[in-house]
C-alpha cells in the first residue's frame, strides 16, 4: 500500500511550489500555520488555496469552539471546493467529544479530517459515530505524543487496525519530526503522513549511498569554510614565536 504525502504549511509560495510536486498527494492547515503565513481573512486566504491546488486533498479547519459553530463552519467550508476536507478537532477547549457533530456531518455526506487525536481509544469512538461511505482521514499526533514522552506506535498500530473495517477511513501521522517518520509510516501501513516543506526536500534525497553522502558532507563544510573566508597563517605563528624567544626573525 502506498503511503501518500500530504504538505503541511499555509504558505501560498510554499503551497505553488509544492503543488508542483509529483510526490505530494494534498495539503494540510490549520489556524495557528494559517497566522504564521500572516493569512487576515480565513475565507479568502483559503480560497486562495484552493485555487492553487484544485485537484489535490485540502484540509481546512474549523475554529468554532461549540457544536453550533463547528457545524455552521463546517458546513461553509464544505461548500468551497470538492477536494476540500473539513478538519473537525476530535474534542473542543473544554475536551467534550465532537461525536454529534461528526455524526451529523457524515450523514450530510462532508469529507472530514477528524484532528488533535492521540490514541487509538480517540479513534475507536470516532469510528463508532461514522458511517462506512463518508470519507474520513483521522490525523494522530505522532510527534506531539513523542515530545511529550509517550511512545505512539502501539496507539498507531491499534487505530491502523481499527480502520480495517472502514473502507472509507485512512489514518494520517500527524507532527512530523523527521524523515525517517516517512519510512516508520510506510513500515506500519498509515495511509497518510502529512510533513512540513523542509522535510518533504529531504525524503526526495532518499536512497543516496553512505558514501555520497559523506562527500556531500565534507564539501558542505569546505564550502562553508571558504565562504567564511577562514585561515590559519602559519607563517605568522612561526615568526611570533621566533620574536617571542630570539627577539627577531631571521629571514
């Protein structure tokens, strides 16, 4: 099964750029990466999005706190483009399950990515208010478990394995720390990993030889030690140390 790559950024350059890219299959957004690409209208910044990348999966959030808002909200996304994904948090501020909104989101057909979920118990009960034709993608934070010093792979493996019966869901890693998160993803069967544009560049360097790459890393710091124009002049040290116990330099 591929595991297909989805961008993680807000950026509208970033997003052109990457939307050029074979190996990226969709974007991923949300409220705070849409602040630090310094978006000041949601809709129009969205659409500017959407207009971008037409033909690939886009994941954009809701920021209603209540039932009432996520839905009006969702329901408004939902209407800006056919490859929209309406990202729904898995629980508000107050962490009360948004199990009756998904529901009713499912049963109105919208495509969702159900968010800021961290273990395969989260999971087990979004699956329990879904239906098995509504497109669903549940993002589980891999990285933010880590930091936080948890091990989420056995919690991953648990929600791969409850998706099975759902035809219609696809598991997404979620907060991407390295490359190598690609490679574990592929090995445990995620349908999805959604990674910042920095990492993205280095997964397309994937395959190169311990050799090449120790080369690369020694031109690297070549490279730079000339542009810092560094030098040692030993003929300076020399002549320092003649003056310091001859009191001149013979020549």
């Amino acid at each position: 099964m591929k595991t297909k790559i989805f961008c993680d950024i807000a950026d509208l350059k970033l997003i052109k750029l990457f939307n050029k890219k074979k190996i990226v299959d969709g974007f991923t957004t949300n409220p705070t990466l849409m602040r630090k690409a310094g978006a000041k209208n949601y809709k129009s910044y969205s659409q500017q999005i959407l207009k971008i990348a037409p033909k690939k999966k886009i994941s954009l959030e809701v920021f209603g706190d209540n039932y009432k808002d996520i839905k009006r909200q969702a329901l408004k996304i939902n209407s800006w483009g056919k490859n929209v994904y309406v990202k729904i948090p898995v629980v508000n501020s107050k962490g009360l399950f948004m199990g009756k909104v998904i529901q009713e989101l499912c049963k109105k057909n919208i495509k969702m990515n159900i968010t800021a979920v961290y273990n395969s118990q989260q999971v087990s009960k979004i699956l329990k208010v879904i239906n098995k034709k509504t497109k669903i993608i549940i993002s589980l934070f891999i990285g933010r478990a880590s930091d936080a010093g948890k091990d989420p792979i056995p919690e991953i493996i648990k929600s791969i394995k409850l998706s099975k019966k759902f035809k219609n869901v696809e598991i997404l890693w979620a907060s991407v720390r390295e490359p190598y998160n690609y490679i574990q993803a592929k090995q445990l069967g995620c349908h999805i990993i959604t990674i910042p544009p920095s990492i993205i560049e280095k997964i397309e360097n994937f395959g190169k030889s311990y050799n090449k790459l120790t080369v690369e890393t020694v031109k690297t710091f070549l490279n730079d030690s000339k542009k810092s124009n560094f030098k040692i002049d030993y003929w300076s040290e020399i002549s320092s140390r003649y003056l310091k116990y001859f009191g001149q330099v013979v020549l």
